[in-house]
C-alpha cells in the first residue's frame, strides 16, 4: 500500500511537472491523493480575488462602505458554508478567527445589509472568468443548435423552511420566503451566467425581465411565464431566438396558415407560422407555433405541449421540442444548489442575507463546472454525465480542513497568477489523476409497492430480533 501511495504521488507530480506548472512541495501529498480537492481549491482561488471583489464592491454598492470586514472576507465565508465546510454563517465565522476579529453581531450585521447588486455583480464577474477556462479546456458540450448558444432562464424562490428568529417572524406560524431570484444557465458551460436577486419574494418573474442581458447568437428557453411578447420581441430585435411555451392570455397571435403536420416530425408535432403584435412598440414578428400531444398528461392536467419560436424553418419542430425539454437541467442545478451546495443555509432569516448566500452557492456552482469540465477533457463526456454532485461536495468538504492548515492561503499564489491557459493545463494534469470511478452516482431499481403496516397504536413498540427470527 506504501509503495502504491510513493507510486501515485510521483506520477501525479510528474504529470504536473509535463504541463509545466509545477506546484509548492506542501501541496503534493494531496496532489497525489486529493486531487479533486486541489482542483475545486485550484478554482477557487483563481476565480475569487480580493482586489476585483473590492473593485466590484466599490462600482456597485450603494449605500454600503468597508471598514474591517471587506467584501472578500464575506465571499470566503460564505463559500465555506456553500461547500459544506461550516454548517451555517455563525460556525464559518467562527473558524476565521485568527482571520478577522470581529463581533457576531458586526458580521451578520454587514451580512444583512448586503446589497443584492453586489451578489450579482460576483456571479456575472465569476461566470465570465468560469467561461474563458472551459473554453480553454475545449471541453464545453455541443450546443443543441448549431450557431446559437442555449441559454435557459427560470427562477426560484427561497426560503419556506427558514426559523422565526427575526422579530417580524415571530408574529406568525406561516413560513418566511426570503427571496426570488432569476437564474440564466448556460447549457453548453453548464454554469449560470447571470442572477437578478430580489428580496420581496412575491415579485413575479415577468417584472424582472427588463434586466436581463441578451447577446446576439443566443437561444432563449423558457416556460410560460416567459412567454410575453415584449420581451420575446426584445431577444428577436437582439438577433438571438427563443423557444417557450405558449401562454394563451399573456400571447395572443394572428395566424398566417392553418394547423399542420410538421415536417419529418417523428414525434407527431403539428405547427403553423403566426404573427406576434409588440404591445410596446407595434412592431410584429413572424414566429411557429408548435404543438406535441404528450403521451402523460403534466401535473397540472395538460395533454398537449404548445411552444412558440422564431427559429428558422430550418430547424425541425422535433428540434425546438427536444430543446424545451433541455429546460428541466436548469431545475436539477436550482435541486443541486439546494441539498448539495447549501444556497439557503439555517439562520439566515434576512432576505439581503439570504440571496447572498444564495449568489455563493452559485459561485461555488460555477467553480464545479470548470471542474467538470476538466474531468471531462480528461475522461470524456459519458463518464463526467454519471458524476455525483453528492460524493463530489463531500469529499471536497470532508478534506478541506486539512488542505486549508496545510496549505495556507498564501502558498496558492502561483494558482491565482495563471492566465486562463496554464489553469486549463494545471486542471487537466490533476484530472488525470483523479479516480473519476469513486464519484459515480448511484442508479436505484425500480420502485417497489409499499408494504402494509400496522398502525403501532396497540403495540408501540417490536423486538427486531423476534421479527427477524419470525421472517426465517
């Protein structure tokens, strides 16, 4: 076994040493056995600088200021909590005390006041360096159409399970939503590209619309609330496409020709062409109106997928369908965000305090897709799709303590010096070295009848070991 651990550690520094970016000699032991570690550390540290996150701080943040506790602090902290290093704000901390002395009462003070500028300013900011390495990686997946990169856009809402620590959640038994936020993921990257964060969490999707950022050469996904026509005339004039599913009131159309079967359609899709009025301006657009007879009815009862786009002809009706359904990967990531990454830590009651920390998940959630990424340079596409985000974050979370007393801050600042290139290197040279076998998810069979029970009124409690004899 100590031959085999020598074996590994050289291997992993010789591959290291080919690339051409060779490393501190603390940080080999967990080259050589923690390497996906270093690599989620590696991210990290390149994508979260101090200077530009006070840079940010100072061009978006209006009514706060630094005086002890910097924006980066803040980012650290948090971020440790969204990896499951700490279990929530007060644990993280506590444990950078040697770091910053300051009061409970000062950080979560400064944590409440957090401007939800600030968090979206640092997942764009994030999103942007995230994007140059993958691209570097040449690892992002196909897009769906050719020519046109899928941007997905869906929003959440958190909160529902906060505790009534606040004074004004004290005053009733109805759960707490401490915010909305509007999320565009990137299909091909597999990161999130932009958040609108908003602290009144009965704000509709539809009002936020009006920021979101449209390049030319996108394909804008979207379910029915997003099917409003000034905001698909917006993506139209942009010189992006959009594919969402049609809102009878919100989408009212004048038909050019009738119903028809589409063409080549194996899946049974019917389409037309129709014109779309732009409420705003009065200017009209030509799109397709598709439907899809659905073999399950949806939960809320429909039979029939109704989507509206302005896709060329060119582009099949199955098409524009298989890419709506692309749309569920931006709920899977919100799922991730969730129970892996912890974007609504306990505690934080407060709605600025809570999208902050939301927008760190996200961050710590573009910091795995360069992960990703790089693993899938290394070990191809099919064998990345099987990874498990839980064993991932765990394993990540179960050394970083160790890593961190090893290998202090500072020693990484040859990481924090690579332009965009050298750290796509640097990631593929620890990804070969990564037992990419031991992240696997696991696939449950298929789901079995419940079992009767007995209700255990009478009898409250059973030996095991009688029913275990009985059962033989």
């Amino acid at each position: 076994m100590a031959k085999a651990t020598i074996s590994t550690a050289r291997q992993a520094e010789g591959m290291a040493r080919d690339a051409g970016v060779p490393h501190p000699h603390e940080l080999t032991p967990f080259v050589a056995r923690a390497p996906l570690q270093v690599m989620v550390r590696s991210c990290l540290e390149w994508l979260i600088d101090e200077q530009t996150m006070q840079r940010l701080f100072d061009e978006v943040a209006q009514g706060q200021y630094t005086r002890a506790l910097t924006l980066d602090f803040m980012v650290d902290t948090m971020l440790d909590v969204a990896c499951g290093r700490h279990p929530s704000a007060g644990a993280a901390l506590a444990a950078y005390r040697d770091r910053m002395q300051v009061t409970r009462q000062a950080f979560y003070a400064k944590l409440n006041r957090m401007e939800p500028a600030v968090g979206e300013a640092i997942v764009a900011h994030v999103a942007s360096l995230a994007h140059n390495v993958i691209s570097e990686l040449r690892a992002a997946q196909n897009e769906p159409i050719s020519g046109f990169c899928a941007c997905v856009v869906d929003g959440t809402y958190l909160g529902g399970r906060t505790e009534h620590r606040i004074k004004a959640l004290r005053q009733t038994g109805s759960a707490g939503l401490t915010g909305m936020a509007l999320a565009v993921f990137a299909l091909g990257s597999r990161t999130v590209r932009q958040v609108i964060l908003q602290e009144n969490a009965y704000t509709q999707e539809r009002a936020l619309l009006k920021d979101l950022q449209i390049g030319a050469g996108e394909v804008w996904i979207g379910d029915r609330n997003f099917c409003v026509r000034s905001w698909l005339s917006r993506v139209h004039r942009a010189q992006s496409r959009f594919v969402v599913r049609w809102h009878r009131s919100a989408c009212p159309f004048e038909a050019i020709d009738e119903l028809h079967d589409a063409p080549g359609s194996k899946q049974g899709a019917r389409e037309q062409r129709i014109w779309l009025d732009d409420p705003s301006t009065g200017e009209r657009m030509q799109a397709r109106r598709i439907e899809l007879a659905l073999n399950t009815p949806t939960r809320n009862g429909d039979t029939t997928l109704v989507l509206v786009t302005d896709l060329p002809d060119s582009v099949e009706a199955d098409t524009c369908c298989d890419l709506y359904r692309n749309r569920w990967r931006i709920e899977t990531h919100y799922l991730r965000l969730t129970r892996q990454l912890h974007c609504e830590p306990a505690g934080l009651n407060h709605p600025r305090a809570a999208l902050f920390a939301f927008a760190m998940a996200v961050v710590a959630g573009n910091a795995l897709a360069v992960v990703q990424s790089a693993l899938q340079a290394e070990h191809g596409r099919a064998a990345v799709e099987e990874l498990s985000y839980y064993y991932m974050v765990l394993v990540v979370a179960s050394v970083w303590e160790g890593m961190s007393i090893a290998v202090p801050g500072h020693h990484w600042d040859f990481v924090r010096r690579y332009p965009p290139g050298e750290l796509a290197l640097w990631l593929r040279a620890l990804a070969k070295s990564v037992p990419i076998e031991h992240f696997r998810r696991s696939h449950r069979g298929p789901k079995k009848p419940p079992t009767e029970r007995q209700s255990g009124a009478h009898q409250r409690h059973v030996s095991v070991k009688r029913l275990l004899d009985m059962a033989t």
